[in-house]
C-alpha cells in the first residue's frame, strides 16, 4: 500500500468507522457461527470487531510484518498465520464462517482472486458462509491507490465467479461506495 493509504487503515478515524459503520452494514443479520476465518486483516480494525462476536477467531495475512503486528496486539486472543489467502495453509472443512473486508481489490488479479475464492469454499464447513465487503470503483477510489495493487471486483460479476468456486445461495447488496456479499458453501 501507498503511504496515504497506510496511513488511512491503520488511523483511529478508519478503525472507528470499521466499528460503527463498515461492519455493522456488511455483517447485518450474518450468522458466523462460533469458528471463523478473517482473511487480510492488515492492521486490525476488522479483527478487533470480529473478536467480540465470534467464540474462536483465526486470521490469515499476507504482509509478515503485518501478521507480526497482529500477534502482539491480540495475543494468543487470535490464532494469526502468515500466509496467502488464495494458497491457505489450513485444512479443509475447518471453519463455520470465511469472512474478507475491504481486500478483495488488493488480491493481484482476478485469477487470484477466484482462487482464494475457492480456497475459502475449501476451509469451510458444509453449510458454512463466506462474507464480506469491498469498496465501488470509483475515481476517487482509484486515486487513493496510485502504485498500490488494486483490482476492483465488480459486484455484477461476483455471483457466477463464487458459484464457479462451489458456492451456492450467492448474494451481492450494494451500498454507499460498497458492497456485501454472502455465499454458502453447499
């Protein structure tokens, strides 16, 4: 990430609209179930949130310095490994919810992406969810990640990219320069 936006995700003023805003939206009325896996929390502001509402809560991030990050804020409170969403070092079937926020465009291609679709179908239970959200692109969007890695998601085209990655019962809810989304694994 560029510096601007470093310096966006890891501010107070970020990690209080995760809580007040971003998360409350994007999990309204989602059944995570007591074991759930975060994928690309970065600096945390997702994960704080997720903590108070799940039994047991694993994360996996890609920056090892992010990951180092995460272990000593949270402890031992959250099993965080280091490692690539589309390449999982987890076990299939293991988790009752998936859940990404706000990453999905930092995911290097649209190959990528599908694969770490998959790869959260693959971790999860039968009958487990996969959730999220990520921004609309936008102008603006697009000028906060000059020389970043960023490959937006169209929404329209979520639906068929999560059911080609075994996913059924998919859902896509736009929102203020956002969207959500639910899919369950069959």
């Amino acid at each position: 990430m560029n510096l601007i936006h470093r310096r966006l995700c890891s501010s107070d003023k970020w990690a209080r609209a995760v809580e007040d805003e971003l998360l409350p939206w994007a999990l309204e009325g989602v059944p995570l179930g007591p074991d759930t896996l975060e994928i690309g929390p970065g600096y945390g502001a997702t994960t704080r949130v997720l903590l108070r509402q799940v039994a047991n809560l694993s994360a996996v991030e890609a920056d090892a310095g992010y990951a180092a990050r995460l272990r000593r804020e949270f402890d031992g409170r959250v099993e965080v490994i280091h490692g690539d969403g589309a390449d999982l070092p987890l076990p299939d079937t293991r988790f009752d919810s998936v859940a990404c926020f706000t990453m999905l465009h930092h995911v290097p291609s649209p190959a990528a992406q599908d694969r770490l679709f998959a790869e959260a179908h693959r971790v999860l239970r039968p009958g487990g969810l996969f959730t999220g959200c990520d921004a609309l692109s936008s102008w603006g969007f697009r000028l906060l990640h000059l020389g970043d890695t960023c490959v937006p998601v169209p929404p329209r085209t979520l639906p068929a990219r999560l059911r080609a990655a075994g996913f059924a019962d998919c859902e896509v809810t736009l929102g203020k320069g956002s969207f959500r989304f639910l899919a369950y694994r069959r």
